[in-house]
C-alpha cells in the first residue's frame, strides 16, 4: 500500500510537473504599474474546440498545441468554432499595479473569461448570464475584467467565447485613464458621426419637400441605416439592449447591413436615372435590392435556423453589401462621364466606402486573420461618404439650376427676338400700308393727269378736224399732221400710263401680252422721269440699237422700268442713268446702268435670289424698300429674269432679259391665231355677242381662254382679268406664238 502511495504521489507530482512545464512554455506578457501594456498579440496563444456548455479543464487545453496569431491583428479566423484564448501576465515593476483588460467585443454568442489558479479556473465573467453580461457591458462597454498584480505576480487569463459573424477580438491592457479616455474618445466620436448623419438626413427630408425629387428621399433612408449602423457597430445597441440577445445582435446588424446597400443602391438608380442610361446597371442594381430586402425580411427568425444556415445567411449579407459597394463607384463613375463632372463627389464618395467595406469584410470574416482591421473607423468613412453624396446633390442642384437660368436667358433672348420680329412686322405691315397708299395716290394723280390730257388730246382732235373741213387754200397740211400726231402721241402714253399704273398696284399676275417698239416703251418713260433727273442735275440717256420690236405686256415693263429709275434716281448724286436695248438673238436685252453709290454684295445677292421680305440697300434714305423685288416680279411674270450683274461704290449695272423680240413682225389674223393656239379658245372681245356666246361654251375653261381686243385700258384689263385666262393686244403677230406664256407645255403663272 505504501509502495502504491508512492507510486501515485510520483506520477501526480509527474503530471503538475508537466503541466507546469506547459505553462512555463507560454510567453509572458510583463506589465508595468502606470503603463499601457504593449501590443498583446505576439503573446496570445489559441486554440479550438468543439462548442459545449461546461466549464474548460486547463490541464486539457494546456496539453493541445495552441497556436500563435499571425499579424498584429488579434483575429482567429472564421467563426463558428469556439475558440479558447489563452494570456499569460507579469507584474514587472516594484508596486502593486492596476490594468483594464478589455476585449472590445460586447456581442458574442457565448463568452466567458477565467483566471487560473494553479490548476482551477475561477470565473471572472460570464457573459452567458445576462444579469453579468449587463453588468459589465455597462460599465466598460465591451467585455473587460480590471487586473491586480502584486510586484513580481503572474497570472494566466483564459477567454473562451464563440462568435455567429466574426472572431475578430481587439484585446488590449490599459491602465484606467487610458482606458476611460479611449471610451470618452469613443463616444464622442460616434455622437459625432451620429449628429453628423441624423443632420444630412434632415437635410435631405428637407430637400424632398421643397423639390419632391425622390433621391432625397432614398438617401436619407440610407443615412438612417448608416446612423443606426455606426451606433451599433460599436456596441452600443448590444450593450444597452441585446446584451443577453446575441443571435438577434447579429439579425440587426444584417438587417441595417442589408438595408443601408438596399437604400443607397435605389438612390443610385433614382438620382443617376439607370433605367434609362444604365440599363445593364440598373438590372444589376434591381437584382441586388431585391436579395437585400429578402435577407433583411429572413433576419427575424434567425434563432430558428441551422448554424449552417445562419452562417450562409451571414455570409449572404456580406456579399450583397460589399457588391452593392464594390458596384455603386462603377454607376458613379459613368454617371459622372454621362451627366457631367459636377458628380465627381459622387464617384469619390462610393469608391471611399467601397474600399473600406471590401477591407473590413476580407478582414472581418477572418479569410486573412493577419489583417488588421479598426472597427472605428466605420462612422467617420460613411460619414464621408454621405457628405460626398449629398454634396454631389447639391452641385448637381446648382448646374441644374444653372441650366435653367441658361435657359430662361435664352427664352428671354428669344421672346425679345420674336418681339423685336413682331415689331419689324408690323413696321413692314405699316410701311406697306404706306406704300400702297403713295401707289393710290399716285395712281389717283396719273387718272387725274390722264383725264386733263384727255381734255388737252379732244381739243386738238377738234382743232384737227376744223383744219380738215377747212376748204381754204391757205390752210398748213403739216400743222394738220403735227397736231394729230401729237394727239396719238399722248393719248399713247396716257393709255400705257394709267394702266400699267393700276395693274402694277393690283396683286393680279393677269398679262396682256401685244407687240411694241423699244421707243414707245422708253420716251414716255424719259418724259416721266426727265423733270425728277433735272431737279438732281443728273443725266438720263436712252440707247436703242437698231430697230427693236418686243413681245410683253408694255404696261407692267413700263412699270418695272419705272421702279428701277425710281431707285436709280433716288441713290445717285452725280452722273445719271444710261437705258440701253439690244438685240441678242430672239431676246431683247434691257441694261440700266447708274453711277450710285452702289448695293452692299449681301443685300444685292438677297435682292438676286428673291428674298420675300423687304430689303433696302441703304436704310438712310426714305421708302418702302420693295421697288427691285415689284420689278423683279413684274419681270419673272412676263417669264423674263431681273439681275444685279455688278455693284459697286462707283455704281450699279441692272440686265433685264426678255424671251421674245424681234426686228419686224410677221401680222397674223385671229384665225390663223386660233389655228397656231391648238389647246386655246381664242375669243374676239371687240365683237361682244359671239364674245360671250364663247365664254358659255361648255369646254371654254377660263384658264384656257384668250381675249383679242384693240383696248387696253384699264378699265377693259379689270374685267377681262377676272374671265380670261390673257389678253393679246392687236393686231396680232405670228413672233407672238414663240412667248413662253403661250407655249403648250407651259403653265401660266
């Protein structure tokens, strides 16, 4: 009996000996009173163990190989397995000294610290009991123990726990004002990012109701989740509520997780509008919301599920998080290319955070346990991040503000514009009133000349007719010729007078097409204008080579020409105007040279192509400015052109061409005239009953009808413009049927 006594003390003293031999083979952390204790992870050793309620047996856990941390971060890998962690401290100063040993974690599912006396354990927190756990929660904020050790004393510290998200354990040893500083520290810096994102979200709220655009709205739902993240993410809510809850800890941190990457990833598609540029993105972002919301939806019946499960739903909010963070720079970045650089803080702000949540994540999860990692670090990047956001709001704000007044300039600029139009309008409107007013009264003057010459031609008609029944011997046979040529003479120009004044004056395209000498055109309009040169001393000279015959209408040439001297007159102060008609084959060529001050080459190139609104070559002087654009008309309907060959300050060379002239005409009687016309109804006026017995017939088409008549006055060109299609003037000729208006293929303009 003794020798087995023996026996047993021996192996008994064997197994202290060894476990002692253990112990001793832990690095010992030396600690000095006054002091923060150096970094702690070089001296932690860990290792794990399957999950289970009873309390540890040091003697066991001294006798597995325990494992050293890798880095200088104090992480243990993935979680999901119970880890025990092991400290072995010394007291290297002569005083007593004091230290608070804490964890920095405040939720955990299962945690309990130990001191080992010799071979037992005595329990210094036990974090399963929530009346302790609440206790010391609320005194350190995060799981700590506070150290006593005499001058020389060692002390092993065990810490047992297992974590559903992360092992991450910051420990640190400090001594009491460092660690209550820090925690100060802590605080403020949290109540700041707190003020600081509950502020940008009222802001927000604010912007929304006075714009009501959505984004707003999305990121101030975004902001609440980041407040409430950055609150919980350093324990606070755990603490104060979930203390003895940690599976629920967890279900809130997803769920904020979850719906700040839900509510951020919906600003993004509300403010950059993807649906409508991004539309990749935009499913891309569609399809991370919609994950995120069923993960935060599953998150209440989280205690329910396998560890299997809760470990993949974790997992799956990481993911969505980080892809939502790791997407949204993308969505800024091509928004910023798209929309325009004033969304750089966009771009900045999302990269910001997306670096930190991809390094917190990598970290957290332990995939790299050496990675150190600052969990305090959170509030002040998504504190920055939504400054960035919301300050690309307001620079989006600002270019949409400045677009707008942009805008409103330019519709201010164009309202002037079309007033400035409106006014020019109505200035043309009231000088064409006045134009056809001084055309009226000119018109009424020439019928009022007209009627007095008229009187002037029937007196010498008399005094032609007394000469003539006169049977003395005496009587002067040349004065007889001379007042009756000078009777036919101006009862000519009367008659061309008057009516081209009045067709000229009506907006009717109506022609009275008749053969006429060059000289008849031109000497009535030399006599016209021979006064109006003279008051100015200038020069009117007329050139005809040749003998020149002309198929036209003579009332609205001579009206055209009349506009042209008109101009002429009105722009020369020295020299004068040159007529001249020649012959170029089968046309009849017309140039009107001035020595004026000459057309600026814009408004004579507007003046050549037509220009439908008035133009003047010199808006110093009076008038309507619409004299070459009549004349030009005037010309074009006679199927003849009107052009500017050249301008210049030493003056101005006008061409008129016409289609049809001739030397001598070839007379052709009005049938043979109907019979050339195939396709014309020819109807002789001067013969009334058979006149209107053809204007009854059933295929006599107006526009196919034309008048033979000796009158071309005004009166009989009023009645006949509205029943016939043309006039022709007799006696016919046969250089009539060449005129372009008389053509088969052509039509009347």
């Amino acid at each position: 009996m003794r020798l087995l006594l023996v026996l047993l003390t021996l192996a008994l003293m064997t197994a202290f000996g060894r476990q002692d031999a253990v112990a001793a083979e832990l690095p010992v952390l030396d600690l000095r009173a006054g002091e923060d204790a150096a970094a702690l992870a070089p001296f932690v050793r860990f290792t794990k163990q399957s999950v289970g309620t009873e309390a540890p047996v040091l003697a066991s856990i001294l006798r597995r190989p325990l494992e050293q941390i890798q880095g200088s971060t104090i992480h243990f890998g993935p979680p999901g397995t119970k880890t025990v962690v092991l400290l072995k401290l010394r007291n290297s100063s002569p005083a007593q000294g004091s230290w608070i040993l804490t964890t920095g974690r405040g939720s955990l599912k299962h945690f309990r610290l130990f001191e080992a006396e010799r071979d037992r354990l005595k329990l210094l927190i036990d974090g399963t009991n929530s009346r302790d756990a609440q206790q010391n929660l609320g005194t350190y904020q995060a799981f700590s123990a506070e150290l006593v050790l005499d001058p020389a004393q060692e002390k092993l510290i065990l810490i047992e726990f297992l974590s559903e998200n992360s092992t991450y354990m910051p420990l640190r040893i400090e001594t009491y004002g460092t660690f209550f500083k820090d925690r100060r520290a802590n605080i403020s810096m949290v109540s700041a990012v707190v003020v600081g994102a509950l502020t940008l979200l009222l802001l927000n709220f604010l912007f929304f109701s006075i714009t009501g655009f959505k984004e707003f709205l999305w990121l101030a739902v975004a902001e609440l989740f980041f407040a409430l993240n950055t609150v919980h993410s350093e324990g606070y809510i755990t603490i104060f509520l979930l203390y003895d809850k940690p599976l629920t800890g967890v279900a809130v941190e997803d769920f904020i997780k979850c719906g700040f990457a839900a509510a951020m990833a919906q600003f993004g598609r509300s403010f950059v509008n993807t649906s409508s540029l991004f539309p990749r993105r935009d499913a891309a972002l569609r399809a991370l919301i919609v994950s995120a919301v069923i993960i935060m939806a599953l998150q209440p019946g989280l205690s329910l599920y396998s560890p299997e499960f809760r470990f993949f739903l974790h997992l799956a909010s990481w993911i969505v998080a980080v892809a939502v963070a790791l997407f949204l720079p993308f969505v800024g970045y091509a928004a910023m290319k798209q929309l325009g650089f004033q969304l750089w803080p966009l771009f900045v702000g999302w990269a910001s955070l997306a670096l930190f949540i991809v390094y917190a994540a990598v970290a957290s999860m332990g995939i790299f346990s050496w990675l150190p990692i600052n969990w305090h670090l959170a509030g002040p990047v998504g504190l920055f991040e939504s400054v960035m956001v919301t300050l690309a709001l307001g620079l989006n704000l600002k270019k949409i503000q400045y677009d707008k007044l942009a805008a409103d300039a330019n519709y201010a600029r164009s309202l002037a514009e079309q007033l400035a139009t409106s006014e020019r309008a109505k200035r043309l409107a009231e000088e064409k009133a006045f134009a056809l007013e001084t055309v009226n009264s000119q018109n009424a003057l020439l019928h009022a000349s007209g009627h007095d010459s008229r009187q002037v031609i029937l007196a010498l008609n008399s005094a032609v007719a007394v000469l003539k029944r006169d049977d003395r011997q005496d009587a002067d046979e040349a004065l007889v010729d001379m007042l009756q040529s000078s009777a036919d003479y101006l009862s000519e120009i009367i008659s061309t007078t008057i009516s081209g004044a009045n067709i000229a004056a009506s907006a009717s395209d109506f022609v009275a097409l008749s053969s006429f000498r060059a000289q008849t055109l031109l000497e009535p309009l030399s006599m016209m204008f021979k006064t109006l040169f003279a008051n100015k001393k200038l020069s009117l000279d007329v050139h005809i080579e040749g003998p020149v015959t002309l198929i036209s209408d003579k009332p609205l040439l001579m009206r055209a020409l009349a506009n042209l001297l008109s101009n002429s007159c009105k722009y020369t102060d020295v020299g004068g105007v040159t007529i001249s008609v020649a012959l170029e084959g089968a046309r009849a060529v017309i140039t009107v040279r001035d020595s004026g001050r000459g057309i600026p080459p814009d408004v004579a190139a507007a003046l050549n192509k037509g220009s439908a609104t008035r133009i003047r070559g010199d808006d110093m002087g009076s008038g309507t400015g619409s004299g070459f654009g009549s004349a030009k008309r005037i010309i074009e309907a006679l199927c003849g052109s009107l052009e500017i060959i050249c301008s210049n300050p030493e003056g101005t060379e006008i061409r008129i061409i016409l289609p049809v002239a001739t030397r001598t005409i070839v007379p052709l009687s009005p049938q043979e005239l109907t019979v050339a016309l195939d396709g014309w109804h020819i109807l002789d006026f001067d013969q009334r009953e058979a006149f209107e017995n053809g204007l009854r017939a059933p295929d006599a088409a107006k526009d196919r009808v034309i008048a033979l008549t000796y009158d071309d006055t005004t009166v009989t060109r009023g009645r006949l413009s509205s029943i016939v299609a043309m006039v022709v003037i007799k006696p016919a000729c046969r250089e009539l049927l060449r005129h372009p208006l008389l053509s088969p293929p052509s039509k009347q303009i």
